[in-house]
C-alpha cells in the first residue's frame, strides 16, 4: 500500500483505503479500482492524496525519490520542530537506523545489478 498525491494516480489503480470527507463520510470505499470520472470527482473535491494497493511509484519513472538514502537525508528537516521531546527523540533515532540500513541494502542491490 502507498499514499500517493492525486495528481499521479492512474486509472486502473484499487484503493487500499477508503475516502473520506472532512466529516469522516466515506466518498469511495477501499478495493475500489479507480476511473477516470473517478480521479475527476476526487481533484474537484480537492483531495490531496490517496492511498492505493501495492507501491505503483517505486523506481524513478514517477519523478519522486523514494530511496532510503534520499528520505535519510530529509529526516533532520522532518524532525526539525520537534527537538528537545525524548519520544521524537527516540523515534528519530529508530528511523535513522532502519533508513542507514535500507540505503545500505539498495546501494549493494545496484551495485550487483550494476555488475549483472
């Protein structure tokens, strides 16, 4: 499952979760595969994002850097405001960790690619 900004969705995609206004009414359910119509109600009800099965935005072709390495150099921005809390602290501490050691493994994994 991957959260997705609307504007890369694709007919043919199934929602993973449901839809929701504002007041928690549900607008589309999950499994729903979606439509062009679909996409249309959606951007004029002015949603952001959604989030569809599987991972439709993994490697480059979507133009948004998924590496662990990328989201390990954006993880200080992201905890930026939140210094000083122990728990953030921690969490960050754990993210960092698991963020060093996915790089680690998609930096060999294109290395062994790179030499197939």
């Amino acid at each position: 499952m991957q959260k997705i900004p609307l504007n890369l969705a694709k007919p043919g995609m199934k929602l993973a979760k449901a839809v929701t206004r504002d007041n928690g009414m549900v607008v589309m359910g999950p499994g729903m595969e979606l439509t062009e119509s679909h996409l249309e109600r959606l951007r004029s009800m002015e949603v952001d994002r959604i989030t569809v099965e599987g991972n439709p935005l993994e490697g480059g072709s979507s133009g948004v850097d998924t590496s662990a390495a990328h989201r390990l150099e954006r993880l200080d921005h992201l905890f930026r405001r939140l210094g000083g809390d122990p728990w953030q602290d921690e969490v960050r501490g754990f993210l960092n960790e698991y963020l060093r050691i996915k790089a680690a493994e998609q930096a060999a994994r294109a290395a062994a690619e790179g030499k197939a």
